[in-house]
C-alpha cells in the first residue's frame, strides 16, 4: 500500500451520535430504498487499485468485482472506521481501511487506478481541495467514479437546499451540505466529465432537500499537470 509518511490525526472528524444513526439508516437504504443497486451500477467494471472516499461503514465493499487487486478505504470518523474494517474482512477483494480525510489523503501521488467517491463529497469542509487531493492519487487517465448529492435543477428545490445547508442540515447530518454542484466542481477540479445521470433518491413521493442525486464517471487527463 502507498501510504506517505504524513502523520495524520486518527480523529479528524468525529461525529459518534451521527454515526450510530447513518450505520443503521444506510443499511436500511440499501436494502429498502434501492441504494444497493446503485453502488452496483457505480462500481460496475471497476479494476486494480482503488481507493475510495469517505468509506463509511463499508456498504460498497460487497460490491467490487474481482478485477479488483485492492481497495484503499479512507474513513476519518471513529466508529464508522471500526465499521467498515469489520466489513472489509468479509468483503472478496482485498479492502485495508485506514484513518485520513480527503482533504489530505494519505497516500502517494498517482498511486491508483481508480477513486470511489460515495456521498462523501457533501460532507468534505473544503470540496476543491478535496477534489484536488482526488486528481493527485489518481495516474493519468485514472477513473473517478461518483454517487453524490447534488444541487436540484428546479428553483424552488434548490433555494430549499441553501437555505437548509446555512442553518439545521449539516448540524444534523455529519456535516453534510446539498446544494453543492457536484459536476461544475468536478469539471473545475480539471477532470474531464465522462458519463453521468441525475437520478431522484427516493425516486416517488416528497423531495427532500437531499433526493437530487447524481452517479456517473470523470477522468483525470492523460496529460500530466
């Protein structure tokens, strides 16, 4: 594993109350809400080294195809590291899951195939940053595979996300933010924008603040910066 020697607090997020909540509300998700299905389209085709973002308790690690030679799993929350290390060990590819944020990752430049970002780029305090960080670990011509919240299309839906990201949602939500333009920031970052889709999680009945989503695939140029 690449790792730099950069000593990397073990705790640079913490957040124990929300953690509880999101082990138990992701699993229902996945299960219930179709979740399940779309880590399955997002990491369809998936191959050699991987690291992935903000692992959370590890529900993508069941869905790596054995092309997989290892996935890096960066999660800087306590609880939800103990989590995901459990599941790495059930999980069929090789899954070493380490402390670190995205902001700065720790490991070496150009290291990886592919990077995995699964609703974590909401959460990020700095998104450009985190985003650069991304581009760095990738070697040229590297894939960023994403599933994220995203700033709603509609006004009206949108102004509701500002409005809830400047007040109660990220207190609530372990930091999360909705009405981040994940696409403008990943094409700003200097990935070139592969094919994506805006999709509606739930798909039927009231829109939440965070039900405009958005899963697709950017790729660092082959042109070293």
């Amino acid at each position: 594993m690449c790792l730099r020697s950069t000593k990397i607090p073990r705790d640079a997020v913490h957040h124990p109350v929300f953690a509880r909540f999101y082990a138990r509300m992701s699993v229902t998700a996945d299960l219930r809400g179709g979740i399940a299905g779309l880590r399955e389209e997002l990491l369809s085709g998936v191959s050699g080294r991987v690291i992935e973002i903000g692992a959370g308790n590890g529900l993508n690690f069941a869905h790596y195809p054995g092309s997989v030679s290892e996935v890096v799993a960066i999660e800087p929350e306590r609880g939800l590291r103990q989590l995901a290390a459990r599941a790495g060990l059930r999980a069929e590819v090789p899954v070493d899951v380490v402390p670190g944020t995205a902001e700065a990752l720790p490991v070496k430049s150009e290291a990886f195939d592919v990077a995995v970002a699964s609703l974590v780029l909401c959460t990020v305090r700095d998104l450009p940053r985190a985003l650069s960080e991304i581009k760095r670990v990738l070697r040229p011509g590297g894939e960023l595979r994403f599933f994220e919240h995203t700033l709603a299309q509609g006004r009206a839906l949108a102004t509701t996300q500002r409005w809830v990201d400047r007040t109660f949602w990220p207190l609530l939500f372990g930091g999360c933010h909705t009405a981040r333009d994940t696409i403008a920031a990943i094409e700003a970052a200097g990935f070139e924008l592969g094919t994506y889709r805006r999709l509606r999680i739930p798909e039927k009945g009231v829109q939440l603040p965070s039900t405009p989503c958005v899963l697709g695939v950017a790729r660092r140029s082959m042109v070293v910066d």
